[in-house]
C-alpha cells in the first residue's frame, strides 16, 4: 500500500491547506496519489464506510464507455492501482471500443481504489478522447503520416500524455518533448515562424537548417512566412534541390488558410520542375473533416 498520507476524512480535506506562492495550477503527482484531485464525496464515502467498518468490502467495478472510439489511459490506470492489492483487466491501449462495452474491471477491497474513481476515469477519458481523434485524422489521411502538434492548446501538465495518446490512436509522431520521450520516440518538427522572421528570409532559414540540423533531421521548411506560398515554395526548392524534403504550409485564416487549391497549385508547380520527391505538409485547423480533400490535392 502507497506510504503517503491519504485523505481519509473530511477533516482531512478542511485542513488541507495551499499555499499562496504555489507556482501551478496543475496537481503534482504526489497529490494525486493522496487523492486531492478526487471529487470530495469519494472522501465522505471514505468516511462512512470505514465508520460503518465497511471500508474494506470486497467489490467488482466495472469501467464502461457512453461512446465508440479509441481506448487509451490503460498504462497510467495501471501504474496508479498496482501497489493498492487489486486485480485488473483492461482492454489493450489501442483498440477499438463499442458503446456501453466494459474496458476495464477492477477487483479488490473498495478502501483500495474507492475513493480514486475520479482519477481513473479522468485518466482513461481524456486520453481516450485524444486517441480517437488522432484515429479518426489517421483514416482519413490514408496512407499520409499524421503528426500531433496539440501541446500549445493544453496545459504542459497534461500535454504529455495528450501527445502519448495521439501516438496510441494513430499518428505517426509527436512535437512535445516528453510525450514523445514516454514512447521511445524522438520529437517531430520543424520551425515556427518566429525563426524565419528573426532570420529574415525563408531560403536563408532553409540554409541554416540544412547547415545546422543533424543529417537524420527532415529537411521541411515552413514556406508562408513572408511571400506567396508557392513562389516561396519554388524558391526553397530551388536553393536546396535534392536535400529538401518537404514544405510546411501554415497558411492562417486571415490569408485564406490552407486549401486543397493552394495545396494542387504547389504541388504542380513542384512536379513541373522536377521537384517529385518534395512532399507537402499542412498544418493549423486540421480536421479529419479537411483531411481527405487535403490529400486528393497532393498534400
């Protein structure tokens, strides 16, 4: 059983105090193995139970699905219960769900686990939900390599496991360090704006990126930066020939986005000037919605 002091009753939780010069938000580890992050009727269950000397009855919960899709969050529901003396089965990270389908039981005295209903499910939910979507981009895509570069739309406490998830549900790799570091993967990526920007120009960053950047490194550069998608495309392509390997359009709403028709303009441009192998990456808004109409472009 975990060493850390729990909470275990309600006086546990009225003198739980935080301090004012807390730097995050976000629980740390330890408080969500003591069960701060729990709603409080789990500790007033707690409570009761044990003054009804019930805490430790023994119980078979049964974690289900409201919706399909993509299960994930297994690995941490199971690194959390397996010092607590409880059985577990769970459908494998990765798989398919149906609709009311039971994705996990637990076994054991209710004491054990109880009072962390909260965490587990928020565990296996949201990471869940990440993967399905990563899923459903994936089909869409076909045979195209999806990428998870969400970490900037989340809290960093939780990124990680968002871009983890991701990988579970489809994509080929992820942008945030430690989510892809969890998975014996390295990071994917390329430049933001800001370093073509500080540089100046687009063909000067590609210079530096292929002078600079390890050889196992992808040569994609972003190419809307400054001018016309295509003519920057063209102007990359020419300065780097067969050591590029793709462009990035990043193209913002405000300029139209990306679109299948900018996508099919560069592409032929590319393909006429003998640049075939440059492949086309597109990001910022993508849906699977917006995927397959992406891909019959030559993205």
């Amino acid at each position: 059983m975990p060493k850390y002091q729990e909470l275990k009753s309600m006086r546990d939780v009225r003198e739980l105090k935080v301090s004012a010069e807390r730097v995050f938000h976000s629980a740390t580890h330890e408080e969500i193995l003591q069960g701060i992050t729990s709603d409080v009727y789990f500790v007033r269950t707690r409570e009761l139970l044990t003054y009804a000397a019930k805490e430790n009855t023994p119980v078979v919960a049964e974690i289900f699905c409201r919706q399909a899709g993509v299960l994930a969050g297994v690995d941490e529901v199971f690194n959390f219960l397996k010092d607590r003396d409880v059985s577990l089965w769970a459908v494998p990270e990765g798989e398919d769900i149906a609709v009311k389908e039971v994705i996990m039981r637990i076994r054991g005295p209710y004491n054990n686990f109880g009072m962390f209903e909260t965490v587990l499910l928020g565990m296996l939910a949201s990471a869940s939900g990440w993967a399905t979507a990563a899923r459903a981009c994936s089909k869409a895509a076909d045979d195209r390599p999806v990428y998870s570069f969400g970490a900037r739309h989340l809290h960093p406490a939780v990124a990680p496991v968002m871009e983890r998830a991701a990988v579970i549900g489809g994509a080929r790799g992820c942008s945030c360090i430690l989510g892809a570091k969890l998975l014996g993967k390295e990071p994917v990526g390329t430049v933001p704006h800001a370093a073509i920007l500080i540089i100046g120009d687009t063909v000067e960053t590609a210079f530096i990126y292929d002078e600079v950047m390890p050889p196992d490194s992808p040569r994609i550069i972003l190419v809307d930066t400054f001018k016309d998608e295509a003519e920057e495309t063209m102007r990359v392509a020419n300065a780097l020939k067969e050591r590029l390997d793709g462009v990035r359009l990043d193209t913002p709403g405000e300029r139209g986005g990306v679109t299948p028709g900018l996508v099919r303009e560069i592409r032929a441009r590319l393909d006429l000037a003998g640049f075939n192998h440059v492949r086309i990456f597109v990001s910022g808004g993508i849906t699977a919605e917006r995927i397959p109409a992406l891909v019959e472009a030559g993205a």
